[in-house]
C-alpha cells in the first residue's frame, strides 16, 4: 500500500518537473508531457509505432534468444569443466570490458544493414552477461550439497539436474533479467547506428524533422516496452524462485 | 514402513590411514562396528572423527588399509549407508517432502513410493503436517529431522552421523537424543556416530571411541554399559551415567 502510494507521488512528481521543464522553458525544442501524449497516441494509431516494435522485437527477440540458447549452456558447460570455464572467461570479461558499441560498424560490415545486424549486435550486448551468470552460478554450488547427493550414490548427471542446475538458477535468472536490460541497450545502439529499421529508426526520423514530442514518445514507449518485458521476467523469476520468498 | 527390511550391517576397518598433505588424518585405524551396534567416535578437533566417517561413507579415499561395511570393501558411496550432516545440507529448493524423497529419487524409486515412504518418515521423526514447508521456514532440530528422515527414507543398513546435533540448542538437543534413541530401539541400524559432547557419547553409545588427534589414532575405547531403554528412564541423573562421563572427560583432558 505504502509502496504503490510512494509509486504514484514519484511519477507524479516527475510529470510535474517534466511540465515545468516544459514550461520554462528548459530549450525551445523540448515537449511537454501532454504533447508528448498526443504525439504518442498519433503514432500508435498511424501504426507507424507498431510496425517499428515489430521489427525491433524480432531483433531483440532474435539476438537475445541467441544470448539464451548460447550463453547459459556455455556459462554451464565453463562452470563443470574447470579448464573450459578459465579459458573462456577471459573472453567474456573481455567482451564485457569493451565499449561493444565500437563493434557495430564491424558488425555491419559483416552482416550487411538487416534486422540480422541488429540481432547480432542484441546478443554481443547481452550474451557475455548471461553466460558470465551461469557459470558464477555453477561455481556458488554449496560443497555440501553435492557431498549429500553422492553420499545417496548420484550419478553424474543426477548430480548436475538435481544439485548444480536448481542451485544456480538464482543466479542464472538474474543473468537473464540483467541480459534482457542489456538487449534493450543494444537493440536502441543499434537502430540509432543503422538507422534504418524499428524504433532506432522513428527515434532518428523524429530528430532529424525536429518533431521532438514524436521522439521523446518514442523514446518513452521503449523504456515502457523495456519496462514490461523485465516485469514480466520478476514475475516469472518469483515463480520459480518461490522458495526464497 | 514400520520396520526395516534389511538387516544391519557390521563394519569393519582394517589398518586405515589417510594423510592430507603433510597432516596425517588417520593413522593405522583398526575398529569394529558389531551389527545393530551403536558407536561414537569423540576426541579433540583434528583428531579425523569425521575424515573416518567419511571413509566408511564412501566420500573420502584412504590411503592404506580398507573399510569394509557387510561384505563390501568401500571404495565409493554404497546404498548401504546413509549420512546424516551436521549442517543438515537439505535443498533450500525443495519443500520438506522433496527432501526427504531425496535419496529415493536418486535411486531411480517410483513418485508414489517416494511420497509414501518420505511421509511415514517424516512421521516417525515427528514433523507429520510440515510436509509443504520449505527448510528455511524450520528451526535447526526440525531441519536435522529432515536430514534424519531423509537418511531413514533410503531404509539404510548403516546409519553414518555427522555432528548432527552440534548446532542445535541444549533442550532441543536433549528431545532429539531420546527420540533417536527409541527410533533406533524400534529398528536396530548400525550407527556410527561423531560428536565432541561427552555427555551425548555417554548417552547415546554402546561404546564410545576415543580418537587422538596428529596423528589420528585410536586411543581408547570404552564400554558404556548403562541399560537400554534410556529415554525412558531417568539415566542422565544417574551415578553410573555420571561416573562413565567422568571417566571419559579423564580420558579426553590427557589429550588436549
């Protein structure tokens, strides 16, 4: 209760400071929250916001599947097999390191300007956080634990499903959730860069016609897609993660 | 599963040693563990009380000599066995039931079988209705009830305990050392048992073994001929029960 009141006073009080700011005026080019409004609710009805999501949520579907299907096995694989896990993680902390924007003209270079580019460049965003999680995951495995399980004579394999598997998935799950922020961070660099695709694309339009309150409606209705899609994950981590409620 | 099925086991260690590094763990251990017998291993840390227990679970190799529990030579966890740990190590994931159908589930045991038997077990340690609980909603004794369920689940020849009261309560403790003690009148297994509490060694054993630390040996070993049943009577008060920890804190401060 106190939570949802504190809620509704801050994104008012936000509304507030962007009408102010709006009315100041801050710069002669800044929207109001109500002419940012209008100008959303233009662009979902032209269907000109739909059509970018679409093409954006393929790349980001697509890039940070790929980050899914790839890095959490890899992040597993580098957790159980020692030498595997020291020889990659040198990589990924790399990838981690660098400025990955700096790769996206590569990128392009390589892929050709596509939806496939703006995928590729999703997963390098996102991907080395996600295995990098899995295989912290694997490595916070209590001792004990799997000394429990081969003092009941687990397998292997038991041992990796029942004992490694459920233990890392905290860990695993935060991967995900902080990959999936991180996809939307690559997602937008992307399509700025490229330009020509998904809401990178309205974003650039609406800046270079100088059509501000249809740029910063855009750029709002990322952060509320971005937004969305991290609540879903909560929702589905605290599912799964009832146990440590 | 009212009694066990399968008869208790003797164990039998012959000449074991174990070093880690150059610290000798376990010099020359020769013990016998009688069928049905309830034994102790007590001594100062880093006497290997637990590196032996390990050994005949199966968890830790030896260097020489050789554990063998019934007929077989231990040289990896068997299905004879089950241990119960200190830190009750339970899946933090998995409710009470889940826990306690463990070891069964590992053994490739049928989902109805496992619930039937994890049930009746966790019946007979008294958390009947606590079922859907996960362990961090339980107090220390209740989680070690788990671990102990979990061990009886598996219908074990030999029971292996590990410090399993050390970080429990003194009351709780106490509930917990008769209720032990009347499960295993009721179904004789073999335990072996390791605690640093003299007065639990007493009250518990048949005999206690006392191990010397660096390197561990066995150093003495005494019979506790107090009557059974124990829980029942008020053998903490009595003279022969007292004398008998005396004797052994006699025997341990030479050691220290």
């Amino acid at each position: 209760m106190i939570v949802l009141l504190l809620r509704a006073l801050s994104v008012a009080g936000f509304l507030l400071l962007w009408e102010w700011a709006a009315r100041v005026p801050i710069s002669f080019n800044f929207p109001s929250p109500l002419a940012t409004l209008r100008a959303l609710v233009a662009l979902v009805w032209s269907g000109a916001l739909p059509a970018a999501t679409l093409i954006s949520v393929q790349a980001l579907g697509l890039g940070f599947g790929a980050a899914l299907v790839i890095g959490i096995p890899l992040g597993l694989a580098m957790g159980v097999v020692g030498p595997l896990g020291r020889a990659a993680r040198v990589y990924l902390d790399l990838l981690i390191a660098l400025p990955t924007a700096a790769l996206v003209p590569l990128v392009i270079l390589s892929f050709g300007i596509n939806v496939l580019s703006s995928a590729v460049i999703v997963f390098a965003f996102s991907a080395p956080f996600v295995a990098l999680n899995a295989y912290g995951g694997v490595r916070d495995v209590r001792p004990r634990l799997a000394e429990m399980a081969c003092a009941f004579g687990a397998s292997r394999l038991q041992l990796f499903a029942r004992i490694v598997l459920p233990s890392a998935l905290p860990m695993i799950l935060a991967g995900v959730r902080y990959g999936l922020s991180r996809a939307f961070v690559g997602l937008i660099i992307a399509e700025l860069l490229l330009s020509p695709f998904g809401l990178g694309r309205l974003i650039m339009t609406a800046r270079s016609m100088f059509e501000h309150d249809r740029m910063f409606a855009t750029v709002l209705w990322t952060l509320l897609l971005a937004a969305l899609a991290l609540a879903g994950l909560a929702r589905l981590e605290a599912r799964w993660l009832r146990w440590r409620a | 599963m009212a009694t066990s099925r399968r008869e208790p086991l003797a164990i039998a260690i012959e000449g074991v040693s174990k070093a880690f590094g150059t610290l000798q763990a376990l010099s020359n251990i020769d013990l016998r563990v009688g069928p049905g017998e309830f034994l102790t291993l007590i001594g100062p840390s880093g006497c290997g009380k637990t590196t032996l227990l390990k050994a005949i679970a199966g968890l830790a190799s030896v260097d020489a000599g050789r554990v063998v529990v019934g007929s077989r030579a231990v040289t990896g966890p068997g299905r004879e066995c089950a241990v119960v740990f200190q830190d009750f190590a339970l899946l933090p994931w998995a409710t009470v039931q889940r826990n306690v159908e463990f070891g069964l589930l590992l053994h490739g045991v049928g989902a109805a079988e496992r619930g039937v038997t994890a049930r009746g077990c966790l019946a007979k340690v008294g958390l009947a209705g606590f079922e859907d609980a996960y362990p961090a909603q339980l107090s220390g004794g209740m989680q070690q009830r788990v671990g102990l369920a979990r061990a009886l689940a598996v219908d074990p020849q030999v029971l292996l305990m590990d410090e399993p009261f050390a970080s429990i309560d003194e009351q709780t403790r106490r509930v917990f050392q008769d209720d032990l003690l009347s499960l295993w009148s009721e179904d004789r297994k073999t335990v072996v048992f390791v605690t640093h509490s003299m007065e639990e060694a007493v009250y518990l054993s048949d005999r206690v073994v006392v191990l010397s630390p660096r390197p561990g040996r066995v150093h003495q070993v005494l019979d506790v001929p107090l009557a059974r049943p124990r829980e029942t009577a008020d053998v903490r008060a009595s003279l022969p029960f007292t004398r008998l920890v005396d004797d052994l804190w006699k025997i341990l401060r030479k050691l220290q």
